[in-house]
C-alpha cells in the first residue's frame, strides 16, 4: 500500500505558498470556502456531481488540516516546491540522532520537576528549529529545510511523549 | 458552480423535518420561519416512546399505544433497539440477556426480535418508529413529507449510522443527513448568534453517552472533538436498580420471567425518577403470584451505584476536551441534553468538574429534534447563513499483513475527508484484490469493529505488482464511509462489492421494501385521508368565513349552511376518506351554484390562503 499524496493545501486554498501565514486570515479563508462548497448547501440530484462536490469538501477540509498547523504546513510547502525533497533528506547527521537520543532517554525517566524543565527546553528547541527552517526556505535550500523538518519531529515526539507522561 | 447554478439546485420551500430517534423517546420538528417547534398530536405529549408492540390480535401498536402494553405484553412489546441497531447477537449479549422480549441471533450473527412466529430486524422496528412519527408529522402539518434529517449519537460508528439510514428508507423517508445529537443540540442552543463561543454539549440519554465540543462563530458551528460512550445510558442506571429489585425477590426464577422483567424495569425507572427529586424513595410492586417487592433506597445508595458509570462519562469529557486542543478552563458554556442529565449527582460532577454552571435554557428532551429540523431547513435549501461542521467519531483503517490496522483517517477528522493509496496485484494476472474496513483506535484488527469486506474486481491482467489500484476512502458528511478504485495504467474503474459485516446488506433492503409495498398502499392512504380531512377543513373555515361576509337571499343561505353543517358533522366524526370527499364536493357545487359569485369567490380565497401558510 502506497500512500497517495494529497493536493497541494496552498493550491486548494487558492494561496500563495508561504510559512508565515496570517492565522485569523487563514481561518476566515477556510470558513469561507466550506460555506461556499459544503454539500449542505450545494445539494444535487445527480449522484456523480454529488461526489465532486464531497471530493472538493473533503479537499477544503484536509487541507485546512495541513495549513493550520506549522509544521505540516512546512511538509506540504516542500514537497509543493520540490517534489520528494522529504524521502531525498531522510538521513540525519548522526551527532544530531546521538543527541535525540540521549533527550528520548531524559524524557523517559523525567520526574514530575525535570518535566516542566524538559518541557520548555524542547519548546526553545522547536522555535530555533522553527527559526532556522524559515532561513532556508528563504534561502530556497530546499534540502537543508527538509532536513530541519526531520530533526523537528524528534523534539516534537519527545514533547508528545512528555505530555502522555501522567 | 456558478451561483445562478448553485440556486438552481438549492431547490428552496421543500418540506424537510427532523427526527430524534432516540434509544426511548422520539420525536419529530419542524422550523418555518426563524424558530423550529415540535410535531405533535394536539395536547398529547410531545415525546413518543420507541416501542413497538405486537399484539396477539395482530395489531401493531406504536409509540404510547405499545408502551400502555408493556405491562400486559412484555414478551411482545419491544424497546430500546437502538443499542442492536448496526451490531451483532454477539456484541449485543448482555442486552439480549437484560431486555424482557426474546432476541436471538440469525444470519450473519445478526440480532432478530422474535415475535411469535416471526422475527424482526432492529431495523424494521425503528422503522416502524419512524414511521409513525412521520405520520404524526403529516397529521400536525396537514401534507405529505418525505425527507428528514435523521439524527444518531455522535459516537455511532459507520455500521449503526448506515442500519438508521437504512431504517429511514424502510419507513418511507429519504434520509438527507444523519446528524450527531450533540450537535443537533447545539445548533438549537446557539441559533441566531446569542451563544457565540467555545460549547461543551453533555449528552447522557437513555441508552448512549456523547460529548461534543463546539466553536460557535457567526453561524458556523464547528465540532472540535467528539467522544462518548454508546452503551451508557439512563438504561443501564435502571438496570442497576433492576438488580437490586430482583435481589429482594424469594425466587431467582423472577430473572427469566418477562413479565417480572418489565414490571421491574418499569418499576426501577419510576424510582429511578422520584430520587432525582426526594432524598429517598419506597418501592411497593404486587406481582401476583410471583411475590411482593417492598423496598426503600436512598439518594445517597443510588448515586454510590452509579458513581462509576459518571465517572466513565466524565473521563470522555477529559478525553474530548484534550482532543479538541484545549483544556477545561477554555470552555464557555456547558449545554446538557437527554433525560439522565436531570439526575442531581450528574450535574454536580460535571459542574465540578467544569467549574461552570450547566446552561438550562434548552429543554433537554427537545433540544435535539428542534436542532434537526434547524439542519433540515439548511438542507431544504431555506438557510445559507448556517453552516455545521462535523467530525467523525472514530478512526478508520486498512487491515494489513499481520492483524495489524493501518489508519487512513483518524477520528475528529472533520467530514467530509478522503484519503487515497494505492495497491497493487501479489500474484500474476491476479484480477481482483480485497480489503477489510475496520473502524476503532486501537492497533490490532481483532480489537476494532471490522465494518466490512471490499472487493475490488476487473483488475486487468497483469505480471504482479504491476497494476495501480488507486483507492480512494471518502468519508461523506453522514460519517458514512464510500470507497472507489481505479487501476491508474488503464484507467478502469474496479468495481466494488461490499459486504458489510452489521446490518442489512443493499439486497435485504430491497427485499424489504418490496415486501412493504403492502405498507406503502396504506402509506397513500393515510396520506389521501389526511389530505381530504385538511382540504374539507379548510373549506369549512373558508365557507364561514366567506358567509359572513356575503349578503345572500335566505334560501341560498340556507343551502350553503346546510351542506357546511354536514361537512362539518362527517369532520367531527372522523368520517372516511371517501365521506369527505363527496360532502366536500357537494359543498363545491353548492356554492358555485350561486348566482352572486361573491361567496365562491371568497371560499376561493380563503382556501388559497389556507394552503399557503
């Protein structure tokens, strides 16, 4: 089973492919285009026009899902500009999974003070790694993005995890 | 679409209403004009109990007629078929044991109601619940109506919301949405823009447990997260009580007598009642020859007996809460709907747990019917300004090698989404490929619900792992899952079969429908009846009407007063069809037959008005 991808979000949005996108923009943007394709309000006899119409709803939806948060919204952005840029810059420098390591590790046996410390330190992390994919996208160094997309999703798995800690 | 387009196809001014089709009650609504109202037989009560009795005299009785013989008829008198509806004998075990009318499992595993000589699907026997309350809503609004927004808890998986659609077809009614309860409720909460914010609706009926959390914004309302329980209900606070009545009985035989079932169920609800209201209640049940019950509980036992099922409920209010990406202090207003929700000890967790006043403003048993005929007005094309946006409750996936679920959509994924992956072929010239659905969160495939079998046929003949097969999951805004294939090389569409694990496969329904075909020449009937009745009504009105206000000669007068007067008796008699057809066009030619027109006229008028409301 291959994954298809989906269409580019920013395409379905009718919008220019940016990471910084205004957040109440973008709301107002999905709200509008739900009410203008939400099969409740485009009810049609005729089964096959039926099926565009939840295909064109279900497109407003799941990209509404990618745009609204960063990260995904900086996946979709990549691929849009350069096609498997992601598969291409799967391997990581092998200092940087030594030190993702040692942090999976700190998080498993974090105790209820070291939790709220490890919490704001991945935070910090995420906003550098944030901070240093905007340089390169706007560098258009789409490989060296694609690699802070990977190493982002180390610091957001710990964090992930941290929370699922009771 | 163009927009010329788009207001083609709204097709405004259809009659659409909405359905409660509750585990208990139901009931029907209707809006015309800003606020939607209730359905119902003049002064009877707005609620119809979904029970359905067969009598041994062959009548089927619906709604009150059928609960009034729950006492007299347990064995034939059946109720609460929405916790079987879209599942199996086997997952329905513990209801078939508790319910006092015999269930037992048939073809594919699925629950039959046997009856006597026959047996009934659940389907069959919602739609007979929905079909009475379609004719009680024919009878309210005085026409025909055939479609309706059905609504379901919003923790219903695919296969229950497929056998209540499939229910509404058998019924006569097209089935437009199926619409989640809570969010019914909330757009009857937060019409007209009053209640603008972040809504948390509590929902404990008497069979199913939902919450649901909403963003209400200038008409758009937007469900977050969704989570719930639907087997957890104000039956299973019965049935606690049940079982502490039957401990008291001499004999253990009262268990497996439907008679000593019913009068205890019945008896368990009443008590269950009077403690919402008194500290402590006492229990007197003569069962004749089977015993006496004399029992006394206290508020303070009950609540210590249902304090784990609360708890439950409260723990899918955490889990909704943290799904939604928000944490309890973000909540606005906390809305409750369904019956259960009168009990104090509910109210005071939840608002403990909250920190916020329950809003008590929508009547718990109607917030849901008139929240669906809000939906049902949308989809009739009548309001643009709302928009509902739903999710779907649970995720679905793919089996994989190994027993393992692979996730295509996940749960609170708001609908309609799609998702598409490809396949291919593990064998030469292999021509069709088959997946199983399963719906659930967990890992394994024997810990989810399998919802059915696809197979995909008219792969073109290829070496192995040539053909693309590109699938694609497209949940709809029902929260019904379609699935359609193409092989991407030839672009032939596969064809599918489905073979659904619960519920009534598209043949039986078929067969179902042409067996009520019978039903349907009673359907025109009641429906030809009804229209006479409210065609004579209002000629009755008009022709008053228009009395008073023509000058006419006596004689004339008297003709006209005359064939009214008849029209009139046969109305207050409740005549036939065929009656009142005749009196009614004697009264016709009565007043056409006037010389000074003034009178037809003004019956003429009159009648237009009538049918334009």
């Amino acid at each position: 089973m291959i994954h298809v991808p989906s269409p580019d979000a920013f395409a379905v949005f009718g919008i220019r492919r940016t990471l910084d996108l205004d957040e109440r923009e973008l709301e107002q943007r999905y709200l509008k285009l739900s009410r203008d394709c939400h099969p409740d309000h485009n009810r049609s006899r005729d089964t096959d026009d039926c099926v565009a119409v939840l295909q064109r709803s279900a497109e407003i939806n799941d990209a509404w899902k990618v745009l609204r948060d960063p990260w995904r919204r900086a996946r979709a952005l990549l691929e849009a500009e350069s096609e498997g840029v992601l598969d291409r810059n799967k391997k990581l420098d092998p200092m940087f999974l030594a030190d993702a390591l040692e942090l999976a590790e700190e998080v498993a046996f974090a105790d209820a003070d070291k939790k709220q410390q490890l919490t704001d330190k991945l935070k910090a992390a995420l906003a550098k790694d944030y901070e240093a994919l905007r340089r390169d996208v706007a560098a258009g160094d789409y490989d060296a993005a694609a690699k802070r997309v990977h190493e982002a999703h180390y610091h957001q798995k710990a964090l992930q995890d941290l929370g699922a800690k009771a | 679409m163009t927009d010329a387009a788009k207001q083609q196809d709204g097709d405004g001014g259809r009659l659409v209403i909405g359905i409660d089709l509750g585990t208990t009650n139901s009931l029907a609504a209707i809006r015309a004009g800003k606020d939607p109202h209730i359905l119902r037989d003049k002064d009877a009560d707005p609620l119809t109990p979904s029970m359905v009795c067969f009598h041994p005299d062959g009548r089927t009785l619906v709604g009150e007629a059928a609960r009034q013989q729950r006492l007299v008829h347990p064995d034939r008198t059946v109720f609460s078929v929405k916790r079987l509806i879209g599942r199996s004998a086997s997952e329905s075990e513990k209801d078939m044991r508790e319910l006092p009318y015999p269930i037992v499992a048939g073809d594919r595993d699925l629950p039959r109601i046997r009856v006597g000589e026959h047996e009934h699907s659940p389907e069959a026997i919602s739609a007979m619940v929905l079909r009475e309350l379609k004719a009680t809503a024919e009878k309210a609004l005085g026409q025909p109506v055939h479609e309706a927004v059905v609504t379901v808890p919003a923790w219903f998986d695919d296969a229950q919301r497929q056998a209540t659609k499939d229910a509404a077809q058998l019924a006569g009614l097209e089935c437009l949405r199926i619409l989640n309860e809570p969010t019914a409720a909330a757009l009857a909460y937060g019409l007209g823009g009053k209640n603008d914010g972040t809504v948390l609706v509590y929902d404990l009926g008497g069979g199913t447990f939902d919450v649901s959390i909403l963003r209400i914004q200038d008409g758009v309302f937007r469900v977050l997260a969704t989570a719930g329980d639907t087997h957890l209900g104000g039956d299973d606070f019965d049935q606690l009580l049940v079982q502490r009545i039957l401990q008291t009985l001499p004999t253990r035989a009262g268990a497996e007598d439907p008679f000593v079932l019913q009068a205890v169920r019945s008896a368990a609800e009443g008590l269950k009642k009077r403690l919402s209201d008194e500290r402590e209640a006492t229990l007197e049940l003569d069962l004749g020859e089977r015993g006496d019950v004399a029992l006394k509980v206290t508020r303070a036992e009950f609540e210590g007996a249902i304090a784990p099922l609360v708890q439950r409920t409260l723990d899918c209010v955490k889990s909704a809460v943290k799904d939604a990406e928000l944490t309890l202090a973000d909540i606005d207003d906390v809305v409750l709907v369904g019956g259960s929700t009168r009990i104090p000890m509910v109210r005071a967790r939840l608002e403990a747990l909250t920190g916020k006043a329950p809003h008590t403003d929508v009547d718990p048993d109607l917030a849901v019917a008139l929240g669906a005929a809000i939906q049902a007005d949308v989809l009739a094309g009548n309001d643009r300004s709302l928009l509902l946006l739903d999710v779907i409750p649970l995720s679905l996936g793919i089996e994989t090698l190994g027993g393992t679920v692979q996730k295509l959509i996940l749960r609170n994924s708001t609908i309609p989404t799609s998702v598409s992956e490809e396949f291919s072929t593990g064998v030469d010239d292999q021509t069709a490929v088959d997946l199983t659905i399963y719906q659930g969160e967990r890992e394994l495939a024997q810990d989810c619900r399998r919802l059915g079998h696809f197979k995909l046929r008219g792969i073109p003949p290829l070496p192995a792992g040539l053909p693309r097969i590109k699938v694609t999951f497209l949940v709809d805004a029902d929260g019904v899952l379609r699935v359609t294939a193409r092989e991407q090389r030839t672009g032939v569409e596969a064809s599918i079969q489905i073979v659904p694990t619960f519920g009534l496969t598209r043949d039986e329904v078929r067969r179902m429908m042409l067996d009520s075909i019978e039903n349907a020449q009673q359907d025109y009937v009641a429906r030809e009846a009804i229209e006479a009745r409210s065609k004579a009504e209002a000629m009755v009105r008009g022709t008053n009407k228009a009395l008073q206000m023509a000058e006419l000669p006596p004689d004339q007068t008297f003709a006209v007063h005359k064939a009214v007067k008849a029209l009139q008796k046969l109305l207050d008699q409740g005549a036939d069809t065929a009656a009142l057809k005749a009196a009614s066009d004697d009264l016709t030619k009565v007043t056409a037959t006037i010389a000074d027109d003034v009178i037809s006229s003004a019956v003429t008028k009159a009648l237009k008005e009538e049918q334009q409301p």
